[in-house]
C-alpha cells in the first residue's frame, strides 16, 4: 500500500491523468494517503512569471494558485494533499527532492514521445524512472 505518494505535475492533461490514476490507486484506502504534488519551475519559466507579475514572492504565490483547484479536487475525494515547489531543472530537483525524502512511489504523466523526440528533447518521465530509488508509476 503507498502512504505517500510524490505526484510530478506541469499542469498540462499528461498531468491530470496522473492525477486520476493515483486517486484511482489510493481509493480503497484513501484516509490513510497523503499525495504532495510537485512543481519544478525551470528557469526561463520563473523569468517570464516574475516579469509577468512584477517580482518573485507575486510569481510564487500565482504558482501556488494555479494549482489550488487541483489539490481541492484532490482533498474532495478524501486524499490530503500539498504542492511543493521548486526551482531549476525539473527532473533533477525533481529526483533530488524524492530521493531525500520517504515516499513510497512517484506518479508521473507521460507525453507519450517517440524514440526520436526522446533521444532529442530528453524525458523527464525517463529521468524520474531512471535515477529515483523509489518505485515510480508512469501513466501514459
């Protein structure tokens, strides 16, 4: 059974089926579940946010915003739930941040790339899979 599940999230569709499925997989024991979903803002990202919003503390607390209905979905269904966020490379801080803390799996959408696209653009999905020590759950 996963207690704690570190759910990695961009806020795009990939994203919302990872949500579902882990919802769907913690269902039986849904009180039991803590899901913290979280973010890595790389930084051509933070840029555009904070000359979007005027500064960095604006730009963070808008990230949070963003996804607040998300984690509201989530607690509707009886999961608790938190977003962490983070700021670089996101599967780097993203597989730094699971293996230095105790999380019993990581769900992480995919996009479904070809091997070219891949070899290309690189895999975040691919990275989580390859360096986290936990088990982690792709959904296609």
């Amino acid at each position: 059974m996963f207690n704690k599940i570190l759910l990695a999230t961009d806020g795009s569709e990939h994203s919302s089926r990872a949500i579902k499925q882990a919802i769907k997989m913690v269902s039986p024991y849904k009180d039991q579940v803590k899901i913290d979903l979280i973010y890595a803002v790389d930084g051509d990202t933070s840029k555009s946010d904070v000359l979007k919003y005027g500064d960095s503390h604006t730009a963070t607390i808008k990230r949070k915003e963003r996804f607040m209905e998300t984690i509201q979905g989530i607690e509707s269904k009886g999961v608790k739930a938190d977003i962490i966020l983070l700021h670089g490379e996101p599967a780097e801080e993203i597989v730094e941040y699971a293996n230095n803390h105790d999380y019993d799996c990581v769900v992480i959408g995919s996009r479904g790339r070809n091997k070219f696209q891949t070899l290309i653009l690189g895999s975040v999905s691919h990275k989580l899979v390859k360096y986290i020590q936990s088990p982690v759950i792709v959904v296609k």
